[in-house]
C-alpha cells in the first residue's frame, strides 16, 4: 500500500500526521503486514528527523498562502499554488498512492487539488472545532472527513463526516517522566500546571494566564 500524507506549516497539522503514522506502524507488526510506503508532500518537511525515523518519504510541493487581510503577498503566491498543482500531479501519478490523507491547511491544498484530478480517494482530518479555508473547500473532494469535534460538520459539505477525535502520539499517551524534576528544577511534591494553547485560542489563553 501507499500513502501519501499532506499537511504542514504548523506542528498542529505535522504531528497528527505523526501520530497517525504511528499507529499504521503498530498495526502492520501486529498483523504481519507489508509495511506501507508512506510520503509526505508539503512545502517545507517541518520535522526532518522524524520523517527519516519512521521511513517516510518527503518531496516539496509548492503552495501559495492566502491571507485574511489586504496583502501584496496574496498575489505573488498564486502562481505557487498553480504550479505546487503541477507538481503534485506529476507526482501522484508517479507514485499513483492508493489513497491522499490531508491534514489542511494552505500546504494541503495543491496535493488533494491534484488527487481529486487523479480520481485518487482523499481522507482529510479537522483537528479544530471550525475548519479552516482549506478543509472547506475541500472536503466536497473527499471519500471521508474525520472530525476532532462534532460540530465541526455543520461548516462542510463533505459526503461522509465521523467524530474521530484527535490523533495523538505514543510518546505523548506514555510520556517518560525521569530526569523531568531535575531538567526544570522542580521539587517532585511542587504542584505543576501545564497550559496547551494553539491556533485561534492562543492569544487569548496567554493574555488569560
């Protein structure tokens, strides 16, 4: 099998990539099977390191970022979407993966663009409770769209929406706490909060604490 995961800009679309990787690993041991060939087409690798430790396949894809607001920027990275398409075309059709898994965001959009040409199945994830841009106007393209909150279907139109929840790496469901005190110089009965914020959510969260 193969699979080619689309993404990126941000560890929020990097990661759960990551972890579902992860869990394609553990089911391939557990049932024996041919590891799956497993790519990753974005403009930029985020996570080189990762990439090459769990096999994975990296080719840059062009794409063009479009902003909220009135900017010079918006125009120059249109010709990169168009010709990140063109890649993408190119590639799949090398490649021809059984199916796209997208994770959204702008660096997304030339892959599952291009797969839809391709008559390739799409599989998206929407981790946030309103999907961006991206995921909007794509999820009409896709066999399934997987959703971290249900409310997040009212803003799609997508033919097969499931709450799923949010992909999560091992390392992050079985962290390893030694050596953890001592690198933060933290006396082990100190009360510690954690506070996790992202997106839209960060700026307020921050001014919060």
């Amino acid at each position: 099998m193969r699979i080619v995961f689309t993404g990126g800009g941000t560890g929020g679309h990097f990661y759960p990539i990551i972890a579902i990787i992860q869990a394609i690993e553990d089911i391939s041991a557990q049932e024996k099977l041919l590891e799956p060939d497993l790519y990753f087409f974005s403009p930029t690798a985020y996570n080189k390191k990762i990439l090459f430790e769990h096999n994975v396949a990296y080719h840059y894809i062009a794409a063009g970022k479009w902003r909220r607001y009135f900017s010079i920027r918006n125009i120059i990275d249109l010709p990169k979407t168009f010709f990140g398409i063109l890649q993408a075309l190119f590639k799949l059709y090398t490649i021809y993966p059984d199916v796209v898994f997208s994770k959204g965001g702008y660096a997304s959009f030339p892959t599952v663009v291009a797969a839809h040409i391709l008559r390739i199945p799409i599989i998206i994830h929407e981790s946030d409770s309103r999907p961006g841009r991206v995921t909007r106007l794509t999820a009409r393209f896709a066999q399934k769209v997987a959703l971290s909150y249900p409310q997040a279907g009212k803003y799609l139109k997508a033919s097969s929406v499931a709450h799923t929840g949010n992909p999560i790496r091992q390392e992050l469901l079985h962290p390893v706490s030694e050596g953890a005190y001592e690198y933060l110089d933290l006396g082990e009965k100190l009360p510690v909060l954690f506070i996790l914020g992202g997106s839209q959510g960060a700026e307020r969260i921050n001014r919060t604490i």
